[in-house]
C-alpha cells in the first residue's frame, strides 16, 4: 500500500514508519519536526515532506500528486496538563487540522486511515481492566480532543465510505530492539525517560507523584505497551482496513505496573540506585489503567511481544544509554 504517514517522524510514528517499510510498504512522511518531530528518525527507504497539518493547500496538494490508499494519523500534540491551560491550541491542532485532513482525503479519494487515539478518552474509570464498550468522559481538552476525533471518523465512514480505526493506546514506551530510534521530546514529561535521566546523570531522582492510591503499593498502575508492538498493531489496522467501517480497540498488554515497580525495573536494568522521592499525587492521575486487549488481540490476531515491563525498560535503556541527548547525539 501507499501510505501517507502524519507525525512520521514522532516517537510512535517512526516506529510505525519502519514496520511499514520493512512490510513493504511505500511510505510518505508528513511532519513539522517540532513536538517530538526528528527528521534522523524517518526511515530511509521512506519520503519525507516537511509542513504543517494547518497548511491546507500543501497536505491536499501532497496527497493529489500521487495515489495513496491510505493515511496513519499520528501527529497531535499530547501534553495533558499543557491542554487544560491552552484547550484552543488543542482543539487546533488535534480537531481542526484532523477535520481539514480528512477534507484532502475526501477530495483526493483516500479513503482509509488508522487514527492515534487514547485511553484517556475514558477519563476515570471506576474499573480495570479497561474494555471498549465502557462510557468515554475525557477529563481533560487532551482526551476530549481525541474523542472529537473519533465521532468526525465515525460520522465520516457512515457517510461517505471512510474506514477508520481508533488505536485507544495506553502508556506507549520502550524503543527500538536495535537501539536506533527512541523518545526523544523536549520537556520530557513520561515516567520511564524522566527516570532513565537519574542514571543519565541529567536528573538527581525521580518523583513518586502519590503513594496513597488504594494499589497494592500505595503508586499509580498504568499498561506500557512497547512502541513495536504499537507499531505492529498500526500495520495490522491498516492491512484488514475496510471501506465504511469504523472500528476502536484498547492497545495495551493487559497488565498494569505500578510506579514503584517501573522505577525498581530501572534499578536492575541499569544499575544504578535511582533515588526516588514521595510527592503528592499529580492531579487528574486516575489510580489503576490497564487494558483489556482481548478484542484487539481476536480481531487481528495480535499478540504484544513485550507484555512485561523489564524488557521495555531495557530497550528503553538501551535507547538513552546510546542517546543521552536523544536524536541530536546521532548524526546520522
Ligand atoms: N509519574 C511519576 N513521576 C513522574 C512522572 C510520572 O510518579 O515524574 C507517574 C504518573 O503520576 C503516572 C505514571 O507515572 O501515574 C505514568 O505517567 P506518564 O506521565 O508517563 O503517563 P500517563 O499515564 O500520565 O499518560
């Protein structure tokens, strides 16, 4: 398949972008290369247009020079706690340019998309693990934006033919097995890279935001879900997409770990002591998220190849060790 591929260059998107291209796909990139964007992290063997998704003219212009049969959607900005004070640039950049991305597909008659959605478009879940059919209440401009998204993709195939599929992902982690891409996003805001700084030497310790959550350890559960096995998902997606379908799944493993045992991972996978700090809960932390993929894993025959934390953080390790000032120590 041709495939144009928004926020190619990102920390999911580069993943996904080499699972394509080793599948066989021909990929376009289309990236801004800022909020995470690294233009050393696009494949090769994949083209890469740099610009913005606001530009109209130049995204239709792109997608009318050739024939695509279909677009992964990947770039968004997706800080939380920067949504709730800037909800417009979110709804902008998450809605807008989503909704005008979708106009250049109809005109230029592509007609299928793999869409990067969220588990946080069910807000607080008074249950885990996290199925499809419960209620979505986003509790931020960040989730609610994403579940604009989802409804403009569902109103969309029942309309004029779209089929789409909503990836709801949990915590997204990990790097490539070879070391060769990882996270790389200035400031960095996710568990796993902020502690992997302490052995890094760019940080002291690592903050424990809340101990009194009712979890086993008193520490948030979230489900890390390596950035392979996303980008697994996303080729399987888009290869059994079908014309006028609407179809949303859970990514994630089925298995939460808790803050504590994510930083007792890094411990042994580095070596290094990593002092942490009790710190009060961060707010809008829900206590325990975790999926259950069982619907991802019957409808496209999908198995995580990393389903515990210890080889994520590893791989993640590996990723920083080799990187510590990310994309810019590779020069390649
Ligand atoms: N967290 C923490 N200290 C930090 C950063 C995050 O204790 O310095 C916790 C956070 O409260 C959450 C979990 O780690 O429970 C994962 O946070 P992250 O921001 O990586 O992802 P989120 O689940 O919020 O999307």
């Amino acid at each position: 398949m041709r495939i144009f591929v928004t926020g190619g260059a990102g920390y999911v998107g580069s993943h996904c972008v080499r699972e394509l291209c080793g599948a066989g796909h021909d990929v376009m990139v289309f990236d801004n290369l800022t909020s995470g964007g690294h233009r050393e992290a696009v494949d090769d063997r994949a083209t890469l247009v740099v610009g913005d998704l606001a530009n109209a003219e130049l995204v239709q212009g792109t997608l009318s020079e050739d024939h695509f049969d279909a677009v992964m959607h990947f770039a968004a900005m997706l800080n939380v706690n920067e949504s709730v004070s800037e909800p417009l640039r979110y709804y902008h950049n998450n809605v807008s340019n989503t909704v005008s991305l979708l106009q250049s597909m109809k005109a230029c008659g592509v007609e299928k998309i793999v869409f990067s959605s969220t588990c946080a478009t069910y807000g607080e879940p008074p249950v885990a693990p996290l199925t499809e059919d419960l209620p979505q209440e986003p509790i931020t401009p960040y989730g609610r934006s994403k579940l604009a998204v989802e409804w403009v993709l569902r109103d969309s195939a029942a309309a004029w033919g779209l089929g789409a599929t909503a990836l709801r992902y949990f915590n997204a982690s990990g790097a490539a097995a070879d070391g060769s891409l990882g996270e790389d996003r200035d400031p960095e805001y996710h568990l796993i890279p902020l502690i992997l700084q302490v052995p890094l030497g760019q940080r002291d310790h690592i903050k424990i935001f809340g101990t009194d959550y009712p979890t086993p350890d008193g520490t948030c559960v979230r489900d890390y879900i390596h950035v392979e096995d996303l980008a697994v998902v996303h080729r399987l997606a888009i290869e059994s997409q079908a014309p006028g379908e609407f179809r949303f799944y859970n990514v994630g493993t089925g298995h939460g770990a808790s803050v504590r045992e994510v930083i007792d991972a890094a411990r042994k996978v580095t070596g290094h002591d990593i002092p942490a700090i009790e710190a009060p809960r961060r707010e809008g932390d829900p206590a325990e998220l975790y999926a259950d993929p069982s619907k991802i894993m019957r409808e496209l025959a999908w198995q995580p190849a990393y389903p515990n934390i210890m080889p994520i953080v590893e791989t993640a390790w590996n990723w920083h060790k080799a990187h510590p000032q990310g994309y810019a120590s590779v020069g390649r």
